[in-house]
C-alpha cells in the first residue's frame, strides 16, 4: 500500500514536471516568434534605424505563477461596442466572456474581446484578444497596458499566461492606431511576467 502511494506521488510529480517544462517551451517559442517577427523589415513596427539595433526584446523572467487557469464565463447577448485606441480611431468589439482567476491571496476578473470583422475570416475566427493594465506600468512596461492573444476556450476554463503579454505596435511607433485596454481590465498588482517597455520609448 505504502509503495503504491509513493510510486503515485512521484508520478504525480512527474506529470507536474513535464507540464512545466512543456508550458516553458511554449513561453520561449512565442519569444523567439516575437523578436523574429520584429526583426522582420516587412512586418515589424520598428523604424530602419531601430532595426538595426534590435537585438531581441526584453522579458521578465519565465514565471509559472503567472500562468493561471480561469473560469471562463460566456458573455450573453453582448452588443458590439467601440473600443478607444491611441489614435483616436476607435475599433470594433465584442465582449466575448470573463475569465475569473487567482494569483497570489486575491482573486481577479479579466474581460476578453472579440473583433467581429476578424471573426468573419478563417484565421482568426477563434481569436480574443485579452488587453489590460497593472501597476507595471510606466515603471517597467509599456504605460499604454499590452495584450495577451487567445482561443475561444471549448469548456468553462481558459489558461491566461502572462508570460505570452506583448507590447502593442504604438509602444514603438506613433503611426499605429492601438486599442486601449479598457478601465474593466486593470489589475490592482504588478505583473512582472511577459515583454518589457521598450528601451528606445
């Protein structure tokens, strides 16, 4: 009985292991996708002069606690409304559901959107976009909030990984016209997870 139970825990453990160093592949391919898509002339935001500096962007740290399973709630009957952007050219969105979750001893709500044009189109019919704010902001990233991108979830939970936020293209440019986070979506703690603010900005 005693063998049975510790041949469990450490299989337990194992999975545990093998989860986490699954997650922190993912959060170092979608690094290397983001600093090779900005190193890109034809895609990038960045000016030819920044490009030629560009050497990578800056993270924080991988950290596993950021990465967080929600509860997931589906928005009912959400009306298409106008998202404020950088440029003064608001954007249209659809409050798709709420994703509910802990980090550290409180407990927080986040909102995810929908673009419905977007939704129209095979790539990105089940793309939401999760932007928001924290008190990182200014400080350590870019003061404007950044983005998180997700899938609609098939069940009533969502993993958010902040690890996986970036900056929005008007962290580098003012010629981009971004959505800015709205007030539902600010966080009362640091988020020391994901891209840092530009050096340059």
């Amino acid at each position: 009985m005693l063998r049975n139970i510790i041949i469990t825990g450490m299989l337990c453990l194992a999975l545990t292991a093998g989860a986490q160093d699954t997650a922190r592949q993912e959060i170092l391919d979608f690094q290397n996708e983001l600093n090779k898509e900005y190193a890109d002339s034809t895609k990038s935001p960045l000016s030819k002069a920044e490009l030629r500096q560009f050497k990578g962007h800056h993270f924080f740290d991988i950290d596993l606690a950021y990465r967080v399973t929600a509860t997931f709630k589906r928005t009912a009957d959400a009306k298409p409304f106008k998202m404020a952007t950088t440029r003064g050219l608001p954007r249209t969105y659809v409050k798709y559901g709420e994703a509910t979750f802990t980090l550290g001893a409180k407990t927080y709500t986040l909102c995810l959107y929908q673009n419905p044009d977007l939704a129209k189109t095979e790539q990105y019919k089940d793309y939401l976009i999760l932007p928001f704010r924290d008190l990182t902001n200014q400080s350590e990233t870019y003061g404007g909030g950044r983005y998180i991108d997700m899938k609609i979830p098939t069940g009533n939970s969502i993993v958010i990984d902040f690890n996986k936020a970036y900056n929005p293209f008007c962290a580098y440019s003012d010629l981009y016209s971004c959505p800015i986070p709205p007030q539902e979506n600010t966080l009362d703690t640091e988020i020391k997870a994901g891209t840092k603010k530009p050096e340059t900005h």
